[in-house]
C-alpha cells in the first residue's frame, strides 16, 4: 500500500530534530533505521503529519567505554552492536540477543534505540535492555534525563517518551563475570518470538548467587520474572535450577492469538528458563 502523505524534515543535529518534534508536538514520528516505522506507514496504521528522520545524525551512533557501562547511541545499528569488541566483551548477552534479531537486512537497517522506543512486548531486545539494569537517555526542550529501563515500557507499543523526546543512546551496565544466555521460540526463522528468555547469571562456589530473568512476549510490555529470579538464588544443580523456571510465568498475561494460548506460552516461559538460565550457568 501507499503510505499517507506527511512532511519530511532531515535534522543534522539532536537539537535541530528536538525543535522539529516540539514544533509538530503529536503529530510527528521519529524516524530512525525504518524498520518499524515504515511498514506500519504501508499498511496506514500510522498517520503522522511529519516524519523527522533523524539517520544522518553522527552523534547517535557508536559505543563507548564509560567505565562501569557502555554508553551505546540510539543510531547505532544492530549489526554494528553485535559486531563491537566492547558490547562483546562487556555485555555478551545484548551482543548474543541482537544476533537473533529478524535477519541480515534488517540488522544491517534497524537500530537499538529504534527497537526500544518501539517497544513491542514480542521483539528480542526490550527484555534484554531490562535483564541488563540498561537505563535509556532521552533529550527534549527541557534537557536531558536518564529513565531506567524498569520505567521505559509502560503499555503495549507505549514508553515514557514525550512526544517531543528523542531517545538518543542506552547506558548498559557492565556484566563482566556473569554467565548469559538468549533464548527463543519461534515457529518460523526471522519471526517474533513466541516468547524470548534473556538469563543473566552470576555463580559463587558452584552456586546461583544471583539470577536475572528477562521475558519477552509474556505480557503488554517486557517483564522480569522476578519469582523466578528469587527461587533462583542458591541453585546449585540442574534439578535446582528447573524446580526455580516452574514460577517463571508467576505474574505475566501472556496473549491469546494464532501463535498459541496464554497456557501455551506460560509452559514456553518455564521451559525457556530452564534452558536459559542453565546454558548461562554452564550447567547446561
């Protein structure tokens, strides 16, 4: 289909695209890699009246080493992400999610920060951002401010950003010593997960001393399983570990449609864990 006609504007600063989204308030989108934006611009479930494409702004891309985290730019490519020595090194887990992400195309166009202001429940790296700590920057005419990832999703496609935000690059703590792992189901290559399991494990004298647990498609917006994530604590062997995934879907409202059941993805959620959590351990 057609998109709808819209204005265009092409800032070549943060500032310049902040003064153009305050200037059309609602009825502007943010444009970054495209990848979510422009099909729903086709299929005319988006009507915006400018769409500010903020692809040329140097400023939004790379990785940096800020010490104790990463500071990765909003821009910054999936590709590129999965590629860095310093997200490698540093935060195996968003490098191991992010090479799952749809397929080659799509990693080489779609970037992190558009992935996360899109914030569907079912895509791969809003739950890794939250098993991460990760906190997110955002700039608008009133400065910057630092919203941690536990606070960015709100609803189903819906964050904190105000309209005349601009996401512009993700803090994501370093996890030296910790065992990691991404997990998914997906019926087809390069669909959404079904439901996605993000583990992050740190182990002490051959046990669990502490466990996180990131859920994808387990509800409206990305979720800990943070019952999961108690029970974990102390698991010293895989019979442990599998009795703690049992409460891994405590707390979620997974949906109902062509893909499968709440029940369905509930029984995913638990034996995803599992498995998870496991590899992240080496006990797999």
């Amino acid at each position: 289909m057609i998109p709808p006609a819209f204005d265009y504007v092409r800032p070549a600063s943060v500032d310049e695209a902040v003064r153009a989204l305050a200037d059309a308030g609602e009825d502007a989108k943010v444009l970054a890699g495209g990848q979510s934006l422009l099909p729903l611009l086709r299929l005319r479930l988006a009507f915006p009246e400018l769409v500010v494409d903020v692809g040329r702004i140097p400023e939004l891309r790379g990785v940096r080493d800020e010490g104790d985290a990463l500071v990765i730019g909003a821009l910054t490519t999936h590709h590129d992400v999965m590629h860095d020595p310093l997200v490698r090194r540093h935060a195996g887990l968003l490098a191991a999610a992010t090479e799952t992400v749809a397929d080659p195309a799509v990693r080489h166009r779609g970037t992190l920060g558009g992935s996360l202001a899109h914030a569907d429940p079912a895509g791969d790296l809003p739950a890794v951002v939250l098993t991460l700590d990760a906190e997110l920057v955002a700039v608008g005419p009133n400065g910057r401010r630092t919203i941690p990832a536990r606070e960015f999703f709100v609803d189903y496609l819906q964050t904190v950003l105000a309209p005349d935000e601009l996401l512009v690059e993700v803090r994501v703590p370093k996890a030296d010593g910790w065992g990691f792992h991404y997990e998914k189901f997906h019926r087809v290559a390069q669909a959404w997960p079904i439901v996605g399991v993000a583990a992050l494990v740190r182990r002490d004298n051959g046990h669990i001393a502490e466990a996180r647990v990131g859920l994808s498609n387990m509800g409206s917006t990305p979720l800990r399983a943070t019952a999961a994530e108690q029970a974990l604590a102390g698991a010293g062997d895989p019979d442990a570990v599998a009795r703690a995934a049992e409460s891994a879907a405590e707390g979620t409202r997974p949906s109902q449609d062509p893909s499968g059941s709440p029940e369905y993805r509930a029984h995913l959620a638990r034996v995803l864990t599992k498995r998870a959590v496991l590899t992240a351990a080496g006990m797999g």
